[in-house]
C-alpha cells in the first residue's frame, strides 16, 4: 500500500514520496523505520506531511523536491 499510494521508495537510504492518495481515501498514514529514523507520514488530499519521530536529521524528497526534516515537514 505505501509502495503505491505514497509512491514510497528509497535510494541509497534517502527516503522518496510521491503522494498519490486515492480520490476516495480521505487520508492514509504510517510509520517507516530507515537506517537509524523513525517516520511517520500522513497523506491527505491537499498535503504529504513527514515527521521525524527518531534519529538524526534526515534527507526526504517529496514529490522530487528534497528537504532536510529536523522534526516535521509539510509539502503541499
């Protein structure tokens, strides 16, 4: 479900988004453990939230845009 609707996947440890969210789901999250993170992502129709709930700072990409998470980072 996470490879597809939220286009999740990771290359060389850098968690990928891309937010594809069914026009019939209202919202999907999860949590996903890579390397030393813990993440939990929300996807909703207008937004891809990503919060860091363990580890280091991380590199993201969302929707091909890259952002460096310290806590919480919202692409809209």
């Amino acid at each position: 479900m996470t490879a597809g609707f939220a286009g999740m996947t990771q290359e060389n440890g850098i968690l990928h988004l891309t937010n594809n969210l069914p026009k019939q789901w209202n919202a999907l999250s999860f949590r996903i453990r890579l390397q030393n993170n813990l993440f939990k992502v929300t996807l909703t129709h207008n937004d891809t939230n990503v919060e860091l709930l363990e580890g280091p700072e991380a590199k993201v990409f969302i929707s091909g845009e890259e952002f460096l998470v310290k806590d919480c980072v919202t692409e809209k």
